[in-house]
C-alpha cells in the first residue's frame, strides 16, 4: 500500500472513531476538476491527486480539530470522477453533478478573458469555482492560503454568508466615522484562521447534513424583536430620545447616509424593533446585514452596530429578542468598540 493510502486510511479511521462517539457524521460527495495547464504546471496528474488529498485532509481537519461542532464532516472526493479539462474554467462551473453534493473547480492561471472571480455559487449550482486572480503566471491552487481560502468556501456550502460581507471602513461612515471590523473567524479573514465564530458554529450545526441555501437560511434566522435602551451617563433611561437606524449594503462596506427606520425611546428608554427590520431581498435573503444605530438626546449621541452575526445569535440562544444597549456620555459620541481585522492578521 502507497504512502498516500496509508495516510487516506488513517484519516478516514480518524473520522470514524470521532463518529463513533456522540458526534453522527455529515459526508459530502465531491467532483473534482483541474485545467490541464495547472496540471502540467504542478507536475502531472498523480502529483495533483497528492495536492488534493492534502487539501481535503486540511478541510476535514479545519472542520473537526476542535470539534466545534455537533457532527463530524468529511468531504470526500471521487477519485473515479475525478477530471482534468481544456476551455474556459468557469464553464465547468455551471456543470451539473447529479451524483455529488459538490462540485470543486480549479484553475491556477484563469488565463482566458472571459473568466471571473472564483468563489462559491450557491442555489442550485453547489460548486466551488478555485482560482487565482491574476494571468501572468502559474500560482499553484494548493498553496497555503488558497487552502485556506478552500476551507472558508466549504463554509459557505455549511450555511454561513460573509462575516467580512458585514464590515464597514471608518472613511466610509458618513454618521459616526466609526469602523466595524466583524468577529474572529474563518468566515471573516480565513488566512492563517483556524477559529469558528459562535455565530458560524450556530449556522453550521443548524445546517447539519442538509443541502441548503444560504440566503434562506439567514432570511430565516432573525430574533421576533430587537430592543434597544438608552441610558445617561449616570445608568438612567433616556425618553424620548430619537433613534435612527443607517443601513449597510453587503460588501459595500460603507453605511447609507439615509435611515431606513427612526423610533423614539419609550418611558424605560427603550424602543422595540422588528427583528427583520433588515428588508428582504431576493438575492441576500435580507436586503442589509448590519444597521448602525444612532441614538440622540438633547444634542448628545451614542452609537451601537446590529451586524447579524451577533444579533441572530440570539435566536440560536432561543431568545425572543436581541438587546443592544446604549450609553450616552457626557464628553462626546460613544464610539462601539469592534474587532480589529488588521491587528489580527499581523499576530
């Protein structure tokens, strides 16, 4: 038995001695194909089946080492189906696989004009199209943050949308000038991240064996309320204090000068809000996946995020409604404290 065998037998024991506990086992069929040019660049064909099960045991590992989660994942390609092809790789893409939950793409030139970003496509594609950006050169798919870049995709085939997606840069925040860097997460920043976000795990393990899609999933995942209370300085509640709701697009990272609600806090310094005061749309599921809220009184303001990697914990919590709440302080704009995306790549 070759070497590579040997350790796709010790992997696949692995898997079975953690399912065999209290952990059930999600499997998922893959279909792999290459382009021929990344092939010849790599060293021919059995080099790249090498590379392959490699990836596949970091995305099995990235999945289970902490077990995080409430099952065990195993991705497991079909070396029988497995392909190599010529033409344009995102042809390949929109490629039906019957016969396999996934179907992974890659390409390590994207050499032809008519090429675009990789990524996952979702619905009723299921893929992921691996690729690198530039067609100067050969950049191996199987370097060490185009694996990592492999492992965030798979999380998106488990349910989870960006968490980068929800960010805002503080030039691009015409109300607070504040930034909003999201959580820790492979979902996040995924290069050199092996750590799942709450949020993330909540997706995933709500997900569990099930093909799904992820808009319908996080359209789905709203608290009935969100309550947001002000208090002063001195931890009293502030009425009449007018509140007002800045959407921020996906991806856009930047918040709208216009609000898509404003409320008036009560007599306890509270209002209450839809939890699905995000909008719908088709494409995302809900039309914003963060709000930056602005609570003014008397010339004062406090400022506070709903991004929804925090606000739909509270479902999972099985809670009725997420609480935010505000401060308002007597020297300036409270200013919502965030994970610094920056900081943390450099550790």
């Amino acid at each position: 038995m070759s070497v590579v065998r040997v350790l796709c037998a010790a992997a696949a024991a692995v898997l079975c001695a953690l399912s065999a506990g209290a952990q059930p086992l999600c499997r998922f069929t893959v279909k792999v194909g290459i382009d021929r040019h990344s092939v010849d660049s790599l060293g021919g064909e059995e080099r790249v089946r090498e590379h392959i099960r490699s990836m596949f045991r970091e995305v099995d590992r990235a999945f289970n080492y902490r077990r995080d989660f409430r099952a065990v994942y195993h991705f497991d390609v079909d070396w029988d189906a497995f392909y190599i092809y010529d033409g344009v790789s995102l042809d390949e893409v929109f490629k039906p696989h019957p016969d396999h939950d996934y179907l992974v793409v890659m390409d390590g030139y994207k050499s032809d004009s008519r090429e675009v970003g990789g990524g996952w496509y979702g619905g009723d594609i299921q893929a992921v199209y691996h690729s690198r950006t530039h067609n100067d050169r050969f950049n191996s798919p199987f370097e060490k943050n185009a694996v990592d870049g492999i492992i965030h995709e798979f999380g998106h085939s488990r349910g989870m949308p960006d968490i980068y997606a929800m960010q805002v840069d503080a030039a691009k925040n015409p109300v607070s000038g504040t930034a909003c860097h999201g959580v820790r997460c492979i979902m996040n920043y995924p290069y050199g991240e092996r750590h799942w976000s709450r949020y993330a795990v909540n997706m995933i393990d709500l997900a569990a064996d099930k093909r799904i899609e992820i808009d319908s999933l996080v359209a789905a995942m709203c608290p009935r309320h969100i309550r947001i209370t002000l208090r002063d300085a001195e931890g009293k509640p502030v009425r009449n204090a007018r509140i007002r709701l800045y959407p921020v697009g996906w991806y856009s990272y930047a918040v709208s000068p216009e609000p898509v609600a404003e409320r008036s806090t009560g007599r306890r310094g509270r209002c209450v809000l839809p939890g699905d005061i995000y909008g719908r749309c088709e494409e995302f599921g809900l039309r914003y996946p963060n709000l930056l809220v602005e609570a003014e009184s008397d010339g004062r303001k406090a400022y506070g995020w709903l991004p929804l990697y925090e606000v739909q914990n509270a479902r999972f919590d099985g809670l009725d409604s997420y609480d935010l709440d505000l401060r308002l302080r007597d020297d300036g704009p409270s200013v919502p404290s965030a994970f610094d995306i920056e900081r943390h790549s450099k550790h």
